[in-house]
C-alpha cells in the first residue's frame, strides 16, 4: 500500500487526511458491520432502489417521473437528481475561501464586534473532491485556489482515489479561470480525465460537491468557536475520517461512504 497522501495546511507539516491503510485496518475490525442486520438491510434496499431504478429505465419514464434520469453534461440544469454507477467516473471539484484569525470571532463571543478582529491576514481555501458514485471525499487546505493550486490538488486527488482502487475519469468544476487554465487541462489530459464543466450561473449541477462544503462548514470549520484558524485547520483531518468512514449518508442508505463502497465492491462479480 502506497503512503498515506497528506494535505498540507499553512504549517506545512502534514498528515493523513483520510489514510487509506489505517481505515483498511480500522474497517478490518468494523467489517462485522456490512453483515450486521442494520447493514445488510441497508444494503438490500440500497439494492432494491437500484433494481427499481434499473426497471424504470427499461420501462421508460413516467410522465412525473423523478428517477436519476441519464448522467448531465457540461450544461445540465435542472431535472431530476442523477447517480453515476461507476465510481471515478465522474468526481465534483470545488472551493471555498475561509478566513484566517488569531483570535475567537463573533462564532464565540456572539458579536461581529472589531475586538480581536485583524485584517490582512488572508484566506485558506478548501479544495474538494466528492466522487458521485460513493460520495468519497477528499479535500485539502490551500494558501490559494490559483491554476498552481487546483492543479496541485486535482492531482492530489487523483492519487488518493487511485490509492482506494478508484480510477478517475472525469471531473466536473465550474468555470473559474484557474480551472480553465492550461496547467489544469494538461494535469487532467495527461491522465485521460474528461473535464466537465457547470453552465454559468448554475452551480447546483455541482450540487454534490456544494452539498458537502456546507456539511464541511456546518460540522467542521464552524462547528465549535476554534482559538485560531490554525486550530480549525488541525481538525479538518478528523472531519473528513468521521464523514467518510462513520457518518451515516442518506442517499447511501444510511451507510458511510466508504463502508457502502467496500459493500458494494464486495458484491461486483
């Protein structure tokens, strides 16, 4: 097993953001769950739903249909939600700027009053990467989100899904100029990585990869009134194991991502 990718924060040490040994060995203790009653029932009607959606497809739709239809392209808009069924076929990337501070803000006095607020002390970006199929996520903080960065981190990204067995293939983002860039079209050409874009405008096709920004944010980067951003930044790591390997997921069937994967691998001929 290749080394553990790290994700390197403002200090520059890193370490594991999700180590795909350690959950080997934390899933070789816990594997007695994919055959508890809770599991496997969550995996048959994972199942079930995907026969249903497999008959409704040969039937055809319905004319209120709200099935995952076909896989959207660059310009998809609304319609129903979609599923792609291979895992790495198609990732979502995207980014968030957080603020740094040296001091607890308004999250922990309760008021956006100036006391212990400093300007000029940036941003850290949160670069991610949900893979559609198992809803896996990889992310890293960054000093930028410039073509240097998102090229840095789409390669970081490829290597960590490849260490779980996942090829990508495709990759999806919105139309920020890093992401248009040269650097980020050749990263992704060297590795036959088909790049899919959102429709200006419309950042719900990339609902996935927005949806799991706002649970990063909501359980994680203001979670709990953090001393400094440097503090928040240690415990992303934590985050990112609880949310793949415990965190139950709904479309999932309950079951964290990466136990609903290792199920799901289990039962591929």
């Amino acid at each position: 097993m290749a080394a553990p990718l790290r994700g390197r924060g403002l200090g520059g040490a890193g370490r594991p953001l999700l180590a795909p040994a350690s959950l080997a060995d934390r899933h070789a203790a816990g594997a007695h769950r994919a055959d508890s009653p809770p599991a496997r029932d969550a995996a048959h009607r994972a199942g079930d739903r995907g026969a249903a959606r497999a008959r409704g497809l040969d039937r055809g739709p319905g004319p209120h249909a709200r099935g995952p239809g076909p896989a959207k392209g660059p310009g998809a808009t609304g319609g129903p939600r979609y599923q792609r069924e291979t895992p790495g076929e198609l990732v979502h990337v995207d980014t968030k700027a957080l603020d740094r501070f040296v001091t607890a803000g308004h999250r922990a006095h309760g008021n956006r009053s100036k006391v212990g607020r400093r300007r000029g002390l940036g941003q850290d970006h949160l670069h991610v990467a949900v893979d559609d199929a198992t809803r896996l996520a990889y992310a890293a903080l960054l000093p930028t989100q410039d073509a240097a960065a998102c090229t840095r981190f789409l390669e970081a990204a490829r290597r960590w899904f490849a260490q779980l067995g996942i090829a990508v293939t495709g990759v999806m983002t919105d139309n920020a100029k890093a992401y248009t860039s040269h650097a980020v079209q050749a990263a992704l050409a060297a590795h036959g990585i088909r790049h899919l874009r959102t429709k200006p405008y419309r950042p719900q096709t990339n609902g996935k990869a927005e949806r799991f920004i706002q649970t990063a944010l909501r359980r994680w980067a203001y979670k709990k009134p953090y001393r400094t951003s440097a503090h928040r930044n240690a415990a992303l790591p934590d985050f990112l194991d609880c949310y793949n390997v415990e965190r139950p997921h709904r479309s999932l069937g309950r079951v964290p991502p990466l136990l609903h994967f290792l199920m799901q691998r289990e039962q591929r001929p």
